[in-house]
C-alpha cells in the first residue's frame, strides 16, 4: 500500500493531511512533528493564548482524535534525524520509515540575536511555537518593561498584547520606519499612531547595540547610545526557512526549498510547501510566510501527489490584529509605484491601496473590511479599479466588482 | 452542549453535539464536516465559515457586530435575514436543535 509521508506538523503539514484523507486517498499517512502535540493554529499564540482567553486543545487544528479516527498516524516529538532519497526512507526517534512521497512542511524558525549582544540571555523571547509563548507568559506582566526588537508584525501584535497586559513596551526599529518591508507609509503612519495612542515608545531608525544582564536580560544599549531597563525581550527580526530536510536529501534549494508550479522539488517524489517552500511566481520565486499559503499549497499538493497536478497559483490575503484593530491584506504589493489611501465610513477605517501603473496588485485594510474584501475579489479576477477611481470618496467601489 | 445540525449544499446531514464556549464553526471543524473552511480559524478574518441561520433562531443568537457584517456582504451569496459567520456564534445550551445550511461555496 502507498506511504505519503508528511514532515512538518504544522499549517500546511496538518492541511496536506487532511485533504489527503478527504480526497480519498486510502493509503498510509505519517504525519511527523518536532513539536510534541498536535498541529495547531500559530496565530493566536502570541494573542488569545497569551491572554488566557483561548485554551490549548481550541488551538488544535483538529482535535487530537481526528488523526487516529482517519487512519493518519502521528509521530509527535523527534526531528528527522536523516533521509535517503535513493532508498525513500527517513529515520524519526530512531526508526526507519520507507516513503512512497514525502511532502516537506518543516516551516521557518525566527531569527535571533547573536549570543554576542546577548540574545542568549534569559528573558529574550521570539515568538513561533507553543513552547516559545509558554515560555515567555510569566514575563508577560503588569509593570513589567519589553523592549521588542522588531517592528514588523509579530513585534507589534507583541506590543499590543504586552500593553494589555499592563507592560510597558518599547518598539525599535532599524529601518526608517515600521513594516517597512511589508507596507507603504501610510500603512506604517496608521499603526505608528494606534501604538502611540496605546502609549507605545516606538524607536525608527535605531537599532540594538547589545542587550545586558547577568544570565537574564536586565538592560538594553541602543544604536543612539541609550541604555535602557528591560525585564525581558521579544525579538521580531524575521524567519529564515527550514531546509535542511530538503538539503540531505539532496533537492535544490533557492530561498527555501525550490518546488516547481506543482509543489515538487527537484526530487518529484518530494514535494514543499509553506514558510519553507520557494514556488515560481509571475517570474520570479516567491516565498510566503502566511496561513493562506500554507494551507492553500499543502491542499494543491495533496491534490497534485493523486492525480493530475495543477498548478499552485496564490491568492494571497493576509491579517493581523493589534488591540482593536483588525488589518485585513489583499494580494501581494511586491512592486507597486503609487498609493491611493480611501477613508472607511467609521472612525479610524481606512484602506491603502497598491497600484503598479493602472493595475490594482493589493489592499491593506484597516478595521474596514468591505474595500478589503472589494480589492480581493477584483485581485482575483484580474480586474482593477484606477486609482483615480479609488481617490474619489464618491465612487461606490463595489459597483466596480 | 448543543446538538447542532449541520446541512451541505448537497443536501448531506451531519449531527453532531457541540461543547459549550466553542463556536458553531469549531464544531464542524472538529468533526471534519466538509463546506465550513475557516482557513484565519476564527479570527472574523476570512469569510469562509459562512451559512444560513434560519430567522427564527435570531432571537438566541447575538447579532452580528459591524465587523461580521460587512464580512458577509461579500460572501457567496449573502442573505441579510440569514446569512451569519460560523465563527462569530459562540455555542450555548440555547443552540441545542440549531440548524445551519451551507451555502454552494464559501467565496
């Protein structure tokens, strides 16, 4: 009987799995996890999690029976220690599997600060796994100061929810401005406000000299010279992705895990998908660190290990949730050369739309989901309003569907 | 704990009792009923948990706030008078015999 192996318990690993299943795919699933439970949503983690408002097991993606009801075995808790391409196999916790095809859905592990500057010292925190967030709730706490090395957006969803929790926080920011990777001015100016409204200090331009303490962190040097106190740190500074599965087996790498437009690697029995997968995309090869992508790419494979691959074409859409606010993202802005920002209907809505000439290629929305949801149907369809169109506070947007 | 019915475009029943404090949308997550995505897993981000509630049912059901219901205007065809997003109804005893129908596609 066929063997589909699964590396990866997360998003994409869990998505795979599942559409496997409910494509009819009645061979062996093992799907295998560092982790030791069971895949679960990332988002919440630094979020409702936190907080305490949401349990763990609602973080499950599926419940922890689901996997046994539907004939998917779980091998929770060890790393892949090797892969032979040549043979099929992967050894887990010290035994040997064969493989019939292997998907990789190993994802990325955020960046950290060189034990140099300290980034070893205990108390600095980065945020991806369950036992990350653990780590880091007792530090979490009423009067306590952070300082978040970062401004992108698991430094500022880190800051939002540190304020709720009574911390005082501070936000530097190396570059110009914060998500100035991700967003156009205007997108950085809205949440510069919002967190400086929550009485945030957000720091551009400067940057980490060292952080102090003796085993934990007690203090931080910055680029200006300032030294500040600090009782722990979250550090947002980026992920990289994990390929050295793909590596060992000898598949080719390109920023991540090079698959081709079906998800395959350069071996076509090992297939890639999510923050660790590079795919080709309007010529270029993208990568995407996001849940749409994870699930959407896991499912195109899952599909494409059956029966007549298709190709994976994204549909990129995005969010994030600071204190109230709710950014909703449409497409990918990657080359845009013009900004049109259109006021929502409430207080504090706005949209922040991407042209590149005359054509639409994304939508940042803020608390205002109907150009959100406007531009996303338009991205999809290959439809554009211009920007002109866009300008005009008269013009009913969703006329132009 | 609520028996919550769960109706496919189809046609296709499933019955299934939800615990208290989780959503209508983790109930058919959880139980792996096809046609409710829930791909943001409840975070009112996506648009893809959306069914019909029939309107009988409002007055056990909070309302939507504004957030849900802009969401919904542009799910597949919306409903005004039913149209709700799964992940936005938290279960209660009140829901026990709820029936939710889903609509041919989620966007």
């Amino acid at each position: 009987m066929s063997h589909i192996i699964v590396v990866g318990a997360g998003q994409a690993g869990s998505s795979m799995v599942v559409k496997l299943r409910n494509l009819g795919f009645e061979g062996k699933i093992t799907l295998v996890g560092e982790e030791p439970v069971p895949p679960y949503q990332r988002p919440p983690l630094s979020k409702k999690y936190l907080l305490g408002e949401m349990a763990l097991e609602r973080l499950y993606l599926r419940p922890e029976q689901f996997y046994s009801d539907h004939n998917i075995e779980l091998k929770l808790g060890n790393p892949v220690t090797a892969i032979d391409a040549d043979a099929k196999t992967i050894t887990v916790g010290g035994e040997t599997l064969t493989y019939d095809q292997l998907a990789i859905t190993t994802g990325s592990t955020p960046r950290q600060l060189p034990a140099a500057i300290g980034g070893t010292l205990e108390g600095v925190h980065v945020v991806r796994t369950l036992a990350d967030v653990d780590a880091m709730a007792n530090d979490v706490k009423d009067g306590a100061k952070a300082l978040i090395v970062g401004g992108g957006y698991i430094g500022l969803e880190a800051a939002a929810v540190a304020r709720k929790m009574g911390v005082a926080v501070t936000v530097i920011e190396m570059a110009n401005r914060i998500l100035q990777r991700v967003a156009a001015p205007e997108t950085s100016d809205y949440f510069r406000e919002l967190h400086a409204q929550n009485d945030v200090t957000i720091l551009e331009k400067t940057g980490l000299t060292r952080l102090t303490g003796e085993g934990r962190v007690s203090g931080a040097e910055l680029s200006d010279g300032t030294m500040l106190a600090v009782d722990f740190a979250i550090v947002g500074v980026g992920v990289t992705p994990n390929h050295s599965l793909a590596e060992m087996a000898g598949a080719t790498l390109d920023n991540g895990i090079a698959v081709n437009e079906f998800g395959q690697t350069s071996d076509p029995t090992i297939w890639s998908a999510g923050d660790c997968a590079s795919f080709p995309y309007q010529g270029n090869r993208i990568r995407l660190e996001s849940v749409q992508n994870a699930i959407d790419q896991a499912e195109q494979i899952a599909a494409n290990m059956l029966g007549e691959p298709t190709a994976y074409v994204p549909k990129p859409w995005f969010w994030s949730d600071q204190y109230d606010t709710k950014l909703q993202i449409a497409g990918l802005n990657t080359g845009y050369d013009q900004t049109v920002v259109r006021k929502g209907d409430k207080e504090g809505s706005q949209s922040v739309w991407y042209f590149k000439g005359d054509q639409l290629l994304a939508v940042d929305a803020m608390n205002d989901p109907r150009p959100y949801m406007i531009g996303k149907r338009m991205i999809e369809a290959g439809k554009s309003p211009t920007p002109a169109q866009v300008g005009d506070p008269a013009t009913d947007l969703k006329a132009l569907m | 704990m609520a028996k919550i019915t769960y109706i496919e475009h189809s046609g296709t029943e499933h019955v299934v009792e939800v615990a208290n404090g989780l959503t209508v949308m983790e109930g058919a997550r959880d139980n792996n009923i096809p046609g409710i995505e829930a791909d943001c897993g409840g975070a009112c981000a996506c648009s893809t948990c959306h069914v019909y509630v029939d309107p009988s049912w409002a007055e056990k059901i909070p309302g939507k706030e504004a957030m849900e219901e802009d969401m919904l205007d542009f799910a597949f065809e919306p409903d005004a008078a039913r149209s709700r997003l799964t992940c936005q109804i938290k279960v209660t005893d009140d829901l026990d015999g709820l029936i939710v129908q889903m609509p041919e596609k989620q966007i």
